[in-house]
C-alpha cells in the first residue's frame, strides 16, 4: 500500500523511502474508547487482532449494554474508565499503555482497520502526531450535511485562530507516541479532546501529519453519542478558549476589539441624544469611555503576550536544537 502523508504545520518533509517506513505491531497500543458500541466493538477488535495488533486496549464509559464483555470475548484488554467523558477516558487509558505507539480510534465500526499502516509510518519517520483526514475516502451517508458543514466549519476556524490546516482536527482517528501525548497533558473530558490536542501540537511544535483514510457510514445497529449543537458548540468554545496560551493576540485581541466597538457604540448613541435632543447621559458616557479604554488595555495586552510566547518559542527551538547537537557529538565521540 502506497503510504499517502501530507506534511503540516512546520513538519519536515518526508521522502518516499521514509513513508515506507514501518512500525512493529509489537510496538503499538491500539486505543479504543467506548460507550455502548456493543454491535461493532467485537468486530473492530478481530480486525485489528487479525492485522498483528495484539494489543487492543478497549478503555468503557460505562455502557449500559455488553461492550466489555464482548470485547474481553475477542481478545482485548478492557478497562472501565473511573469518571465520564473521552477526554478523560484517553487519559486514563494511556497510563495503562506500556508501548511507546498509540493508534487511537472510535469502536462505532467507522474506521478502517486497514489504514492502520498508514497511520502509523510517519512516526516511523520520525512524526509525533498523526491525524487521519475522514475527507479524503468518505461514504456518501457517513456524515450528515448539518454534521459536514459544522466539521468544515470548525476547521476553518481552528486555522485562522492558530494558525495550522490539520484539514480534519475533529477525526477520531489518531497516532501518536506517548511521550508526546504525556507533553501536551490533555485536560479536556469531552469531545474536545481531539481539538485539545490539535492546539497542543502547534503550540508544542510537534512534527504533524494528516493522512488520507476512509470513512463509512455507522452500521445501523449502532448509536452516536454525539449531540451535534451541544458537542459543537463546546468544541467552538475550547477553540477560542485554548488560544489565550497559543494565540493571545487574537484571544485578547477579538476581547479588546469588542469592547472598543462596543464603547464606540455607547459613545455614538450618547452624542445623538446629545445633538438632537440636548439629552445627557453621563453614566452612560462613563460606561463608553471605560469600555473603550479596556479595549486598548486589552489590544496592549495581547500584543505583549504574543511576544512572549514568540520568544519562549524561539528559545523552546533553540534548546532543542542543542539538544540534538550534543546528542549527535555523544555518538560520535562513542564512535571514536
């Protein structure tokens, strides 16, 4: 299989020979949080057992039907998380990995166990984080319009707040190595684990990739648990809320802007009734001048933050890199 990877995000570029890269099964946990996937978990479980994963780590929230039964049945190892949400069943389920790869994905049967490979060769390569781009190979009936427009959406806005087009930053198909996930100590624990992540990347600098996969439709016999308004509007809200440490220009930025506009707003209103009708509203033009000055204060703010964080960033890369130099005179200096 021709190993398809589309650099992002300041990753190195990948020759051919790299792609073709491959990690022992050996190596990889195959994570699979669940919530009452009863009809499908059986099935993801063979499928992946029967590709040389071994290692499948079924992590339940509690399902009301028999999940874990059934997963224990064909082979994988099941935990049930002690608290509620994905985010924190990844979390918990991580700390029982003992590999150095994780392949992280739904048990809802939407994902292709075939594409495991393909997930998996960029950190062959050397990658710390792969995201499967479900846009690529997707089944007519896999998503619903309401669903695809709110994904698009949402990745548009993850682009222009932080500045990375990871195309599917919503997939639910992942690989990545724990130490990478143990860096960016994911706090969300909800559906907003995945865009916690994707943030954590750029603000990490981790080396990214999104890859093609294919996406099919949920098998009728199996419910979501995604509530589209709720969930979305969650996520929308984590976007905004994680850019005051990744982007606080546009954090503070977009708070000041608004309070400028809405003092310019109070101010203009106060000057009509003013002109027209010799009406003084005091307060109110207290109101306006205090908002407007918060504005700048907030503007000021978030363009001495942004600086910070450019300069902890620099100085991040630079450690880096001197870190990769003394480990690389270590090796010779044992050659020698």
């Amino acid at each position: 299989m021709d190993q398809e990877v589309a650099p992002v995000a300041d990753g190195p570029e990948v020759s051919s020979k790299e792609i073709s890269a491959s990690i022992s099964p050996s190596s990889v946990c195959v994570l699979v949080p669940t919530l009452n996937e009863a009809a499908t978990i059986g099935d993801v479980t063979d499928e992946f057992r029967e590709r040389g994963y071994d290692d499948v780590l079924v992590v339940d929230g509690g399902s009301a039907d028999r999940t874990r039964e059934v997963a224990a049945e064909h082979g994988a190892r099941v935990i049930e998380q002690s608290g509620r949400g994905k985010g924190q069943a990844v979390r918990e389920a991580v700390a029982h990995v003992d590999v150095p790869y994780v392949l992280m994905l739904d048990g809802d049967g939407t994902y292709d166990p075939a594409d495991a490979e393909r997930m998996l060769a960029p950190l062959a390569a050397g990658y710390d984080h792969v995201i499967g781009n479900r846009f690529a190979d997707m089944e007519d009936d896999a998503m619903r319009k309401l669903n695809g427009f709110g994904n698009r959406l949402i990745n548009s806005a993850f682009e222009t707040i932080h500045g990375a087009d990871y195309a599917d930053i919503l997939s639910g198909y992942r690989a990545f190595t724990v130490e990478s996930f143990e860096q960016c100590a994911p706090d969300a624990d909800g559906f907003t684990i995945e865009t916690e992540l994707a943030v954590e990347c750029v603000k990490q600098g981790f080396d990214t990739a999104v890859v093609p996969i294919s996406y099919g439709a949920r098998p009728d016999e199996s419910e979501t648990n995604l509530h589209p308004f709720k969930d979305g509007g969650r996520i929308v809200l984590a976007l905004y809320s994680l850019a005051r440490t990744n982007n606080p220009l546009f954090y503070f930025g977009t708070l000041g802007a608004g309070a400028i506009v809405l003092g310019t707003g109070v101010a203009a209103f106060v000057l009509t009734r003013w002109l027209m009708y010799g009406t003084g509203h005091n307060i109110l033009a207290m109101v306006s001048a205090a908002a407007i000055l918060l504005g700048v204060q907030l503007l000021m703010f978030g363009v001495l933050s942004d600086m910070i964080v450019s300069l902890h960033r620099e100085q991040r890369r630079r450690l880096e890199r001197l870190g990769r130099e003394r480990d690389r005179a270590g090796e010779r200096n044992d050659r020698d």
